[in-house]
C-alpha cells in the first residue's frame, strides 16, 4: 500500500458541541467510532485537555471541503450563521470561500471548474 493520508484527528476542549456543528454543517456519514467519512478522509473529533476553547493559529491548518455546488453549501452555512473570513470568490479555476467553526479552526469550500 502507498503512503497516504486517510484520517485526521481535530483536537478541541468541547468535542461534543464541535462533532454536532460538523453533523449539521456536511452531513457526513460516521462509524460506530465517531470517525466522520468525507470522501475517504476520516475525520475524528477528539476532546483533548491540551489545547484552548479556541484556536489562535487557524492558518496552520485549513480543512478543504471540495463540492459539486459551492453555492449550495454557502447558504446551507449561511443559514447556520456561520462566521466567514473570505465570501464565495472566483479564482483561477473554480469558486472558494473560508469560514471558521465553532473553535476557531478554518474551513474552505471550494468548487473547482469542470
């Protein structure tokens, strides 16, 4: 088997508040474990006593959720009153925006050309 990244483990003080928000927020299917599947990449939220409430560095790291219809996605987060750091804009080769979950950690969703 090659190298890959499968999974990613999302550390925060509130992992129950923090899963909901992603339930609500991508309706991904989950496993008995909690593991969230986006597509092949897992995603587990984790209740860790070693990080603050809220994330001070969101850049370091930036989850990417590619999607068929970015617009849909916006106002579906819209609707949920998210917090936005960059609107829906036109790029080179599709249409990204950048917004913050409850801790504070970035997310971008982006709609490449066909």
């Amino acid at each position: 088997m090659p190298n890959q990244l499968a999974s990613i483990m999302l550390g925060t003080a509130d992992p129950d508040r923090l899963r909901d928000w992603y339930r609500r927020a991508f309706a991904p299917k989950e496993d008995e474990y909690g593991w969230m599947d986006f597509g092949g990449c897992g995603l587990l939220i984790d209740g860790r006593d070693d990080v603050p409430a809220h994330n001070d560095h969101p850049g370091r790291v930036i989850l990417n959720f590619h999607v068929d219809d970015a617009r849909a996605v916006v106002e579906h987060l819209d609707r949920m009153g998210v917090t936005w750091v960059v609107r829906l804009d036109r790029r080179d080769h599709g249409v990204f925006s950048t917004l913050r979950d409850p801790d504070g950690n970035y997310l971008q969703v982006i709609e490449f050309d066909k």
